[in-house]
C-alpha cells in the first residue's frame, strides 16, 4: 500500500539559516510527488510538485525539492528561511492508477528570529 | 477569482445533531474531496468524487455522508453517528481525476461538538 513518511514532526530554524524537510515514500511505481504548505487555521497551498523529467523541481516562495528513486525520497529545501516560512509542511503522493493521494502527517516549523 | 469556499469556518454542534458543511468551486473541476485533520495526524480521506452523481468512500467515511448532485457542490454531513466529529475539515477540488493532479484547498470549517 501507499505511504508517505515525514519523520520530523517539529523543526526549529533560525531566519536566514538553510532548511531541509525530509519525505519519504513507498509506492512500486512513479509516484506523483506534492508539497503543500499550510499557515495556521487555513488551507493547503501547493508549493511544488514532481510528475516526471527533471528530479530537481522549482517551486513558489524559493522552495525546491528533489526526487531521489533510489531513496524513495522527495525533500524539500529552502536555501534561506524567512520569518514567513513557519508553517505546516506536507508531502503527499498520487499515483496514475487510483485515485487517492496519502499525505505524510506534517511536519511543523518554527523560524526564530 | 476562481476558488473553493468552505462554509461556515466555524460551526458548533450539539451531541446527537447532524450537521452539513458546505463546500463549493467555481474551477471547473472534476474531481472533489472531503478531508479531516487532527493535530499530528495529517489529512485523513472521508469522501472524493471524480463526476457528477458519484462518490466514493475514503479511510474515514463512517459517521459522514456526502452528496454530489452539482459538479460545482460537495456538502459534507456530520451524522450523529460520527463518534468524534470535532475536528477541522477540508474540502479540496482536483484539476485531474485519479490522483496525478494538484489538488485546491478551501479555508476549512472547523466543527466543535460541545
């Protein structure tokens, strides 16, 4: 069955600092790979995501991320994080041959000052 | 501007009362879903449609029922029969049906039973 792992639950960064959030998935095939950021009391917005081509994907507010097959990863990054990047971060994963995506169960950070 | 509005962002519920929230999209999309968050638990599938007059169940779909009879309306019922319904709920909407497309969030309402 589909999965997706976000091992860190909370994470503290200082502003300015360099970030890495880590996904892992398990699915036999390509996997459709999403990351949503979620700010307090609202919804989800897309931040990147990765369907084929590329393994190094661009996406909105300086994020990227990176498909790694042989580690069955999709980590996001951030070079340097601004005060309003603290949020809920989620990686989720569809597939082409059902119809549900699995989300990982967040992981929240925090930017000190 | 093109969107989903979830309605009420916050509703409050006796025990033993069925409520519906609403969700509607002016996207166009085919696809639709209902998802419940708890802290630490991440987003947990209660109902999706892919079309019109056709919905199927999720991971959580006891306790919840839906209905799909506009392409542009997907209201979520909260029966009594849902143990724990205080949560936050999500309504998403898909550009493509299956699961390769990215998925648009409403606010979100959050139920508390009292």
């Amino acid at each position: 069955a589909q999965s997706v792992t976000q091992p860190d639950i909370h994470i503290t960064v200082s502003e300015g600092a360099s970030l890495e959030l880590r996904c892992n998935y398990s699915y036999g095939a390509t996997p459709y790979l999403f990351w949503y950021v979620q700010s307090p009391g609202q919804g989800l917005q897309l931040l990147l995501k990765y369907f084929s081509g590329d393994t190094l994907v661009q996406g909105i507010k300086g994020f990227e991320a990176e498909f790694k097959r042989s580690q069955s990863s999709f980590n996001l990054r951030k070079p340097s994080v601004h005060w309003s990047d603290a949020a809920e971060y989620f990686c989720a994963v569809g597939t082409n041959t059902g119809n549900q995506f699995y989300f990982g169960t967040g992981t929240s950070l925090t930017v000190i000052p | 501007d093109g969107g989903i509005t979830q309605s009420p962002k916050y509703l409050f519920r006796k025990e033993g009362q069925n409520v519906t929230l609403s969700c509607e999209q002016n996207l166009n999309h085919d696809a639709m879903y209902w998802y419940r968050q708890d802290p630490g638990q991440g987003l947990r599938l209660i109902y999706y449609s892919q079309i019109v007059n056709d919905f199927q169940k999720g991971d959580i779909a006891e306790g919840y029922s839906v209905s799909r009879e506009k392409k542009e309306s997907f209201p979520l019922t909260v029966t009594s029969a849902q143990k724990n319904p205080t949560a936050f709920y999500l309504c998403a909407s898909s550009t493509r049906t299956g699961s390769t497309g990215e998925l648009f969030f409403g606010e979100g309402s959050r139920l508390t039973v009292l």
